[in-house]
C-alpha cells in the first residue's frame, strides 16, 4: 500500500487516492479534427512504463484536489509529486 | 394539511431527526471516564469554495477569516463560528443551528464584484459524532490509518478529511486534543457509531495508549 | 486419568521455565505434564514424543525438527471437540504456549497417527513425484472428479476448519513510528536499545513471548553478564523508556510498500483456546507505517539431503541445543551428528555436556576448523571427517544412521558403510538468513559464496538489516551491526540516538567456513535404494522431484518451484529453498547465482482470516448506509435490496403475500392511485459558477445553455469513449447555479469524473462542484392522484399540473417544511418529488402517509420502480447499459445535440465501430406466451438457430424482464442487433427449456403519447 504525498494534506494512505492514470495527456483542443486512430490513440492508449512514471493521482477522500506523481513503478517509490498544470521534475520520464 | 410538527429532541418526527437516536442509549452506556460517544447538537454547516483574494471579504462578514493553512480550523472569538479548511479553495463554514441561509446570503451579498465563488448549505449534510476523553485517539486508531499520536500532526486545532473503518470522515480536533468530532454523511452515521461503538468495547484493557 | 507419560527427556535443573508448577495437557488423547514457559513441542519433547504428524502427500511419520517457526512438521489442531468454534488447524507446535488443559491433535492423520491409512501413498511416492497434480489434473476429467479429488481432499488436508462463526473478538491497530524493529534477538535488541531514549517512537516486534532470541538457546556471555540475563536487563530498559513499545508474541508477517508492515499479535492465544479474558481481543493485527525499519529476523539451519531423512528423532543441531538449554529437554541420549560446518559443534558438545552419548560427529568436509574439532575431539567424541550420513533406519523414530565415506568425485560410496546407532541424529546444513521480510519488501537477494546462503543486497525501501538475516552470524557482530542499524535508522528518522555504543565483549568460540553440501549424491545409479531424500519436509518434496522437474525442461526456479510445490503453503520455504535451489543448480550445471531464488510472499506465518477481517465482521462488513425514512421502512415490513451500499425498500410485502403479489400491488396502487417512494439516494451535486451552464454543455450529450430558472433536464453523460455513463436529471436553481442528479449507484464515480475535468482539463471554467446527496431528503408520490395527494400537502399553493409545468422545480411549504418540489416523472405517471433537508425526511414521509389517507397511498420498492419504468421504456444505467451502449444505441438521439461542436465522448459516435448499423438497439420484448418472464441475461437468437449449426449466432439479449400487471402480460427490455428496424420481428429467447418465441417491438409500451405524465389518464 503506497504512501502517496498530497501535495496540500502530506502523507496519507493510497486508499484515500483516486488513480487517474498517465499524467500529462491532454484532451485535444479539436476532437472533430482527429482521424479515428488519432482519436482512438488519446481515448485507449497509454504508456506502460518500466521505472518513473508520472501519473495523476486525486485525493478523493481528503482535500479532492487533483495533481502529478511520479512514481517507480518498479520500487513503487514516489519520486515527486506536483501540482496541476506543473511540468514534470527534471529527470528520466 | 399543514402538519404542525413536533420538535422532539432528534427522536422520530421531530424538526431534527437524528440518524443516530436509536444508539443513544447505547452510546451513553458504552461510555465512561476513559472514552464517551455522543452526537453533536444540530449546527449550520455552509460549503464555501472560493479564492483566497475573498477571504478578507468572508471574514467581514462571517467574522472568521478561514485558514489557508491545510488541516487546520478557526473560530470566531466566541468559538461558536468556525472555518474549517477542506481544499486549497474549499472550506467548510459551521455556526450555531438555523444559521446557515444568513451566512449563505450575507457572503452571497459581500461578494466583490470581480470575484466569484461556491456557498451551499449543507447543515443536513452530516451528523456529527463526538469521541471524548483519553483513549479516544486510541479508539480511533483501530480504524483510522492516521497519525494520532498526541505528539503527532493531529493536535488542536487541526482537521483531517480522511477514511475511518470503511467510510469517509471529516475530523476535527477541537480545543482539547481528547475530544474529537467526526463529521460523517448522514447515511453513514449509524454504521459509524455501531463500528466505533465495537471499537470502545473493552477499551479499559487495553494496555497503554501510544 | 493415569499419566501416560512422565517427562522422562527433562533434566532435573536449568531451563526458562516454572518447574514450581505443572501443566496438564493433552495431546492426541494422551494426558501429559509440562510447565509454564514451554511449547507444545518442548514438553512433547520432554515426554519422549518424536512423532507429531503425517506429511501431507505421502503421510510419511513426521517429528519435530526444529524450535521455532521454520519448523516444517509439527503442524496440530487446537481445541478440536473443546471449542468447536475456536479450534484452528494451523498451529505450530514449536510456537504454542503450554496451557492448562491444551488438547491438539495431530492434523493430516487419517484415521489416526499410528496407523495411518494413508501411509501406503507413501509406497506410490514413485507414481506421485514432480508435478503430480499438474499431471492427473490434465487427464481424465473423470477420474478427477470421482478418484483422484476426492481421495486427495481426504488425504492432503491440514486439518480441519471451525464449522461455526468465530466467538472472539479480532482487534486492529493503526500505528506510526520512526524506527520499526522486527525480531528481538541480539541483534534487535541492540539496534531498539540504541534507538531508545532518542525521543524518536520505536516499536521493537518479536514472533516469541521472551525476548532474546538465540541468547535463549545457548550459552553465551555479552560483557561479562550471562546471555539470557543480558536480554532481560535489555528488556527492563527498553520497557522504561516512554516511546519504545514492545510487542512480543508479534509476528511481523508482511512487509509491503512504503514501509507499511503488517504485524500479528497474539494477544490472549497463550491463555488457552477458550473465551478470552472479557473485553480482550484474541488476536490484533497491527498496521506500521515506520520511517526507518531495521530487520533483525536472524537465520534459520539448513537441513541436509539424504536418504529418509525425515524421521522422527532427526533435529537441526542449533534446535536441539535450543531445546536443551531454553527448556532443560534431552531430546535423545544416543546422538550422531552430520554437518558441514563448525557451528553445530558446539551442539554435540552441549549434549554431551548434559550427558547424552555422542557417537559421531560426521562431517562432509576433509578440513573442519579448529577449536570446535577440537574440543569435540578432546571430549572424546569421534570425529569422522570427509564422511556423510546416506540413510537412516527406523519407522516411528530414527533408529541408526548409515555413515559413508565421501569420494573424490562428490559421491557417497556405499562401500564404506557404517551404521551408527542413534535416537537422535542431529543435523546441520549451515544457516540460511531469514530474508522473507526483506524479500516482500522489494529488496533484491545475492547469493555470498563465503556463507553460502542468499543475503540481502539491493533494498528499495527504507530500511536496514541487522545480524544473522543479513549473514552475520557471530554474536559479537550482530551487536555490534544491530546498535549501529539502530543508531542510523534513529538519525535518518530525524532523532539523534547520540553515539551508540558497537563493541561488544562476547565469549563465542570461532567457527570455520561452511563447505556447502546440498544433497548427498549416491555412487549408484540406482537414486531410490537409499530412500527418499526430502526438500521441502511440509510438501514432500524430494530431491528426485526436482531433478525430474529440471529433466522435464523446467529451468526458470520459479517453475521449478510451482511444479513441485517447493516453498509453497504455510512453510514459505523456510527450510528447503536453499537447498532446493542448490539441487536445481547442480541439475542444471549452474552456479547458483544464476538459478536465483523465488520471491517470498506474505504471510511469513499463516494468519487467520478472522484477524485480517478484525471488527468488520457481521453488520459492519461494509458500512450500510441508511436514508433518513429506513426506520419507517423497516415498520412496514419492507424487504431490502443493496444497492451499492444502500439499503433500499425492494417491496412492502403485506401479511401472506409474496413478493409477486406485492409488487403487482404496488404497480396498480402507483397507476390507479398514488404511490410513494424513498428516492433520497440519488447523488444531488450543486453546482455554481459563471460557466456552469458551459460546464453542462461539456458533460451531457444535450444541449444546456437555453434553459430557464425553474425548468429541470434530463441528461444523459457518456465517457470519451461515447459509450453512456450516467443520466439523470439538472434543474437551474438560479442564473449561475444547477443541481445535477446522478444515479444512486454512481453518484460519487460522477462527481469524481466532474472533478477531473474541472481540474485537470478545463481549469478556466468557473465552476464549483459540492455533493448535496445527503442534504437532501426525497420522497417521491406518483399516480393520477399525485395531484390530490399534493395538494393536501401543500395547501395553499397551486402546484397543479397546470399550474405547475412538467420537468419544473419551484420552492414550497410542503407539510409545513421547506421544500423544493421538482415535476419529473420516471413512471410516466403524474409525479412529484420532494425534498426537504436530510433531517426532515422522517417527517416529511410522516406527512406524506398521513395526508394520504383516503387516496389509497401505497409506499413502493425499488422492483416496483422498475417495472414502471421498463414499461415506459425508460433506462436504468448499469441495467440497460454495461458501458458498451452510446445513447444512439439505446434510442436516444434526440438527446444528442448536433450543434454542440464538442462534448465528451462526441468524437467517439463517428468512430467506425460506434457508428455501425448492426450495433445491439433497444426494444422492447413481448413474450408469445404472456405469461412468461424471461430471466434477465437470457441470449436472444433467430427463431430455430439452436437447432443449427454451432456456436449459435447470439443477436442480443434480455436487459430487464418483468410481470406488467398494466399490459396484463410478461415483458421485457432487450438489446438486439439492428433492433430498430425490426419491431414486428418474432426472435427466439434461448432458455434451457428450449426456445421462446418473443415479438421485437417500441421499448415504450405504455401511454405513448404521455397524457399520463399530467394526471389525464385513468
């Protein structure tokens, strides 16, 4: 069970946490302008990463704030955690 | 037809019914000098979402300038006002009972034309539990993953949304560190004063707090 | 009741245990005494019994082997006839507390331990080697089911389960600290000690009632004070100081992600299996989220490999010695020991010391060390080097072991045979690092030559290992690396330890290198002459089943595991995976760091399910959340349905009917008269902003920008992936506030789905969200006489269907209270609902069943619910839908907008697939034979395809099926394909009775036109 840093609460449980899969995807600006594998590639494919990855996390049992995480997902570590609309720490991805 | 109600003191009917009046007998004789169970009296309670730049304004006119520090309360110089910090916007406002379509208007009216922001009544939202006395952290260990320690994070003063057993709660540490409320959703009240009611049993053995 | 046996193995002074009083007990039948401070396993020891049980597969006598939890064998039921309800099957005998009146029997003994029936599988060992299982489980079906199965359940089990719920009470305990220790051995108690006192909190957990760990079992000194009474002083300081909690009878048994360890204390198992101590928990589980954690898990012996070397009477060295000096027990006076190290020396000299005759001491290596040798050799005890044991003798009890002289090539030669006489033939293999904790931890093994055992090297989490499960094994050293791990883990957590003190003064004699031997190979060919050479002594593995396994292509040593059960079960592998892995190694022509080793799971020690399960048992299982009318539903009689959580009236059945009859009355009361419903569960999100009536545009499929204050919506809310989400209606309270209705089950997947965008997507829009589903109370009154019903209610204020227009809200004084009273109808009948704050819901109802009177108000459940409206054709979300239907699917075009250039999930109803024309639709279902109700799944095919080929071509199938007392007829909602344009179609319902003729027609199957909506009808 992980032990996710909120950026606004600290350190609670990872059942207070709602997952919300990879971070830093962003819903395009012009759906209609998309090609269906284009739109299929934003509505069904995700990364399946080996070591940090950045994931958006809420804390829907706390403050319901959503934010980033980068985690492991090897270790499980939590490397970072950043707010909304925050780039990525500098580092590997 | 207008009914004219009776105004039973939580009990069935009444202007105010309480989802736990069937455990008050319970709670009362469950507890003793170690750790008591009892619902808090009805409150008005306002859901605010707002920006900081407006909390000078809430302030004028609910008299208590809500915290911007996370997990933590204010209170009017009286105690009987409270702001309790939810969210990097969000707070949730608690006054004495019938209190809440004042407040809700009066920041309604106060609001600065360039701002906006969320008010709700939510007074019927929640029923308040209150845990007292010195093994009510201990209690609230048994379900709650917190840090309770009395040197830890949870000291007077502070609040914390969180999970307790297997429901969603509010806690809010009030003046005295052993008394502790647990806002809980209405419909989870009595699951959660039956689970905490189980949790007291026996408390007088267990061995040491922290 | 005659003593059956004295304590005939018990010297006459020493050991940790109260000889001023005598336990009585009880062990398959037979009355026998110990004394406080014993197991189960010391005083059977102590009464001269080797056998304890029956091993799993082929029932073979098994003893104790072992002192403390890595004990394979000694597995007993507790309480089997005295306490039915408490007796568990899985309790070690080296970790039972001796009680007054204990009564354990040996499990897996069939019908009893003596003769054992199912011994003669042992004879079949040959036909049930590696893989076993896998092997019949892939023939025969048949014989699966009425051979194999059957005798395999009656042979293999463990014991037997409690047929009765659990009296006991299980507590939980959340707890934070800065340094966790785990194991209160040398090394623990250094590592806790220098963490004491630092005003950091230290929580020091210890599987044993004593700590000490292996102080306990030998004889040593720390600083010139005696082992034992080291510990104990240890023990004294750490209970004085303020932040150290100590947990004793602790077992630490999961260690899982960022440090959150899960520990279980037997809190009142060591009184006795009967009621605990009133108020008491039996047992608690701890939950530890530590900063720092230092394991000082310390190290289990090997076993060696060799022929039948699993009888009873055959005993790891370190454990006899335990035994010998924790609890003053001669485990046999006749010894030999094999070994491969100096280490176990010192415990043939102990025996001897205590006066059993030790007649060898066989060692596989040419070069022993020196100082053990030779003071073995200067007791004069034979010292037989370059020799292995490759059998033994014996049936219930070792009677000899076959000593045989090493060749060069690694071969034990037959030749040179020599039996020695023994009742106790003490074994030792080297020491394998308890690493199960750090292992579940993350952390990554290297195999050290020098030791030759599995250390800790890679660690991902915060912690530290200390002492023998980190390799080190001189008493000196664990000291020494348990007071610096302390002082570190103390620093890193934010305390000062100040400096810890790691010198330690410490009399332990020096032991050369282990030579490793991971079985004894025999010169024959011929393997089996010699007996069976067990691995894993709690699966019956052998070491010919892993060498079968590797010659069957297994090479990964987590297949080889799983193929021949090594390390499975409740063992974990404690003693046999080493030298498994040495085997599979030696099989494959390996090094061993190239085989690897498996992962350890938890639990370390089995636990029960009714500690993991602790107070949410019963009613609290899962919390059942209640409305604020539920009391009044209970007076009526009315039965429940979960609905996610919720507890829902599912129908107000009446003295003598059942629940058809009740629903059809309910039906007709809500069409014919007025009906009441509790529709308090729906979520209720306010929402404010400037851009809220945006944000809808965004979210529903529908169009929200024209409408008015006072007028309510029906939206319906797909995922990006177009396929429907959620529906529900929205009302405009005021220019820049909604409230939304999600269903009951989703309500708050949609405020957390809401949230997201807000946040994550559209951060611009000023918009708020709030959950309000508990600020409101909603009682919900339909029928043609709705309208009567309301108008008592809400005297004074014409809330008329005229008055008062379809899918509008306004506020209101009904019965007194404030409301808000919204004109909606999902029954398509004339119907109101009402809401008044939370608290006032009671009353409200009150009201509403008062002011009824004389309108035949009839309350109504959630199946009653259903049926009006499936006969309207009104879809229920997770009913009709499994998130694979778009609203286009489901006949709902007109609710999407086709202005609108974007909301969420558009882009996906032109995507190919969503957009074909033989996408499932829709309709309604007229069974031919009106009585019928089809069973909700029923597969709907062409009429007579189950009589054609195979698989038959599925068109769709029954969404919702009900009796319809309105239609006087059976129907039903269905998904078909290309069902639009098919109305008029007979298709079939495929039912094990055969196939059912039904007619495709409009999911709408009651007042078309809608006058009943405003009270026309009837």
């Amino acid at each position: 069970m992980l032990l996710i840093e909120c950026p606004w609460c600290g350190p609670r449980e990872e059942p207070e946490f709602h997952y919300g899969g990879q971070a830093h995807v962003a819903r395009p600006a012009d759906p209609a302008a998309l090609s269906d594998a284009e739109w299929a590639e934003y509505v069904f494919m995700r990364d399946n990463t080996k070591g940090p990855f950045a994931e958006r996390w809420c804390h829907s049992a706390g403050c319901r704030r959503w934010f980033n995480v980068l985690r492991d997902t090897v270790s499980h570590r939590v490397l970072a955690v950043y707010r909304m609309g925050e780039a990525p720490p500098e580092g590997p991805r | 037809m207008d009914t004219p109600l009776e105004m039973g003191p939580g009990g069935p009917g009444g202007r105010w019914e309480n989802p736990v009046f069937a455990l008050e007998l319970d709670m009362a004789a469950a507890s003793g000098p170690l750790v008591a169970l009892s619902a808090a009296p009805p409150r008005a309670a306002i859901n605010l979402r707002a920006t900081e730049g407006l909390l000078p304004e809430i302030e004028r006119t609910y008299g208590v300038r809500p915290p911007t520090v996370p997990n933590t309360w204010t209170a009017s110089a009286d105690g009987a006002r409270l702001a309790l910090w939810l969210g990097p916007d969000e707070w949730l406002l608690a006054a004495p009972d019938g209190a809440a379509s004042g407040v809700e208007a009066a920041i309604r009216d106060a609001r600065a034309n360039d701002g906006w922001l969320g008010v709700c009544d939510v007074s019927h939202n929640y029923t308040t539990l209150v845990l007292r006395g010195p093994r009510a952290r201990l209690v609230l260990s048994k379900g709650c993953a917190l840090d309770l320690h009395p040197r830890g994070p949870l000291q007077s003063g502070t609040c914390a949304q969180t999970t307790m057993a297997r429901t969603r709660v509010l806690l809010r540490i009030t003046e005295e560190a052993d008394t502790i409320e647990l806002w809980v959703r209405n419909s989870f009240a009595r699951y959660m004063a039956a689970w905490l009611l189980d949790a007291m049993a026996g408390i007088a053995h267990e061995p040491r707090d922290f | 009741m005659s003593d059956d046996r004295t304590q005939d193995c018990r010297l006459p002074e020493g050991g940790l245990i109260d000889r001023s009083r005598r336990i009585r007990f009880r062990f398959n039948g037979a009355w026998m005494d110990g004394h406080p401070g014993d197991t189960l396993a010391s005083a059977l020891l102590a009464n001269g019994v080797h056998l304890v049980g029956r091993s799993m597969k082929y029932h073979r006598p098994r003893g104790i082997m072992a002192a403390g939890a890595e004990d394979p064998g000694g597995l007993v039921q507790r309480g089997l006839h005295d306490e039915p309800a408490r007796t568990d099957p899985d309790w070690r005998a080296t970790q039972t507390a001796l009680v007054d009146g204990l009564e354990a029997y040996t499990v897996g003994a069939w019908p009893s331990l003596d003769r054992d029936a199912g011994a003669v599988l042992g004879l079949a060992s040959r036909v049930m080697g590696a893989g076993f299982y896998y092997k019949i489980m892939h023939g025969s079906r048949w014989m699966w089911e009425h051979v194999h199965e059957p005798l395999i359940r009656k042979a293999a089990g463990f014991g037997v389960c409690p047929d009765q719920p659990d009296p006991d009470v299980y507590d939980h305990r959340h707890v934070h600290c800065e340094v966790l220790v785990v194991g209160g051995g040398p090394a623990g108690l250094a590592a806790a000690g220098a963490a004491a006192r630092s005003g950091a909190r230290v929580i020091l957990a210890e599987q044993d009632e004593r700590l000490g760990g292996s102080l306990l079992g030998r004889r040593r000194a720390i600083d010139g004070q005696g082992g034992v009474d080291w510990a104990a002083a240890m023990e004294a300081r750490l209970r004085a100081s303020p932040d150290v909690r100590l947990l004793p009878r602790t077992t630490v048994f999961g260690y899982h992600d960022n440090n959150y360890l899960v520990a279980l204390e037997r809190v009142t198992d060591h009184l006795g299996l009967g009621p605990a101590p009133p108020g008491r928990p039996r047992q608690r589980l701890w939950h530890i989220r530590a900063k720092r954690v230092v394991l000082a898990t310390g190290a289990h012996e090997r076993p060696l490999v060799f022929g039948d070397n699993d009888r009873p009477g055959i005993m790891l060295a370190g454990a006899a010695q335990t035994y010998l000096h924790r609890w003053a027990v001669l485990p046999g006076r006749d010894v030999v020991l094999f070994t491969t190290n100096d280490r176990a020396y010192e415990a043939a000299l102990d025996l001897h010391a205590a006066g059993a005759r030790i007649h060898a001491i066989v060692d596989s290596r040419e070069a022993p060390g020196a100082a053990l040798p030779a003071a073995a050799r200067a007791a004069g005890i034979r010292v037989m080097t370059g020799y292995v044991v490759g059998g033994t003798s014996g049936v219930r009890h070792v009677t000899g072991a076959s000593v045989m002289k090493l060749g060069a090539d690694g071969r034990a030669s037959p030749h040179a045979l020599d039996t020695l006489p023994c009742d106790l033939l003490l074994v030792s293999g080297g020491l394998s690092p308890v690493v199960h904790l750090f292992s579940q931890s993350g952390g990554k093994l290297r195999y050290d030559d020098g030791r030759a055992a599995f250390v800790p090297d890679r660690s991902v989490q915060a912690l530290a290992n200390a002492g023998a499960c980190n390799g080190t094994f001189d008493l000196a050293g664990c000291l020494a690396e348990g007071a610096a791990a302390g002082a570190e883990a103390t620093r890193l957590a934010g305390s000062d330890p100040g400096a810890p003190r790691t010198a330690f003064s410490v009399d332990e004699p020096a032991a050369a290198a282990i030579k490793p031997l991971w079985r004894v190979r025999p010169a024959l060919v011929q393997d089996h002459a010699w007996g069976q050479p067990f691995v894993d002594f709690q699966n019956d593995t052998t070491a010919h089943d892993i060498r079968q396994a590797v010659r069957e292509g297994f090479e990964s040593v987590e297949h080889v595991k799983r193929y021949t059960l090594t390390g499975f079960g409740t063992d974990q592998g404690k003693t046999a995976n080493i030298n498994a892995i040495g085997i599979q190694a030696e099989a494959l022509g390996r090094p061993i760091p190239e085989v690897g080793t498996t992962t350890f799971r938890p639990p370390y020690t089995p636990v029960t399910f009714a500690a993991m399960a602790g107070r949410d048992r019963g009613e609290r299982l899962d919390p059942a959340r209640l409305t604020a009318i539920h009391d009044r539903h209970v007076a009526l009689g009315a039965a429940f349905e979960d609905v996610g959580q919720w507890k829902r009236p599912w129908y107000y059945p009446r003295p003598g009917e059942t629940m058809h009859q009740a629903v059809a009355r309910e039906c007709r009361a809500a069409r014919e008269a007025v009906g009441v419903l509790d529709a308090s569960t729906l979520g209720k999100i306010d929402i404010q902003g400037p851009d809220a009536a945006e944000f809808l545009n965004r979210v529903y499929t529908n169009a929200w920008s024209k409408l008015e204050v006072g007028r309510v919506r029906y939206g319906v809310m797909c995922r990006e992936d177009g396929m429907v989400f959620d529906d529900g209606t929205t009302a405009r309270i005021d220019d820049t506030r909604y409230l939304m209705t999600t269903t009951t089950g989703n309500a708050a997947a949609v405020l957390d789905h809401l949230e997201e965008y807000l946040q994550t997507e559209w951060p611009d829009l000023r918009v708020r969200l709030t959950s309000v589903t508990e600020q409101w109370a909603t009682v919900s009154i339909a029928g043609p006489k709705a309208g009567s019903l309301m108008a008592r209610l809400a005297s004074g204020q014409d809330l008329s269907p005229a008055a008062f227009a379809f899918m509008s809200w306004r506020p209101a004084t009904v019965a007194g209270l404030n409301a808000r009273v919204f004109r909606i109808s999902f029954t398509g009948e004339l119907q109101y609902e009402i809401n008044v704050p939370w608290h006032q819901g009671g009353a409200l109802w009150d009201a509403v069943m008062r002011a009824g009177t004389g309108l035949g108000v009839t309350p109504y459940g959630t199946e009653t619910m259903h049926v009006l409206r499936a006969e309207k054709g009104f879809i229920i979300v997770g009913q009709e839908t499994d998130g694979t239907q778009t609203p286009i699917d489901l006949g709902m075009d007109w609710i999407v907008s086709k202005k609108k250039p974007d909301f969420i999930g558009k882009r996906s109803f032109t995507r190919s697939d969503t957009a074909r024309a033989d996408r499932r639709h829709l309709v309604g279902l007229l069974p031919k034979d009106k009585r019928q109700v089809f069973p909700e799944g029923s597969q709907i095919v062409e009429t007579g395809a189950t009589r054609g080929t195979k698989p038959v071509p599925m068109l769709g199938y029954v969404s919702s099926a009900y009796w319809s007392p309105a239609l006087d007829s059976g129907f039903a909602l269905a998904l078909v394909a290309g069902g639009r344009g098919r109305f008029g179609d007979t298709v079939a319902v495929a039912l094990p009775s055969g196939e059912q003729p039904a007619v495709i027609c409009d999911p709408v199957m009651l007042d078309k036109e809608g006058a009943r909506r405003d009270g026309h009808a009837a």
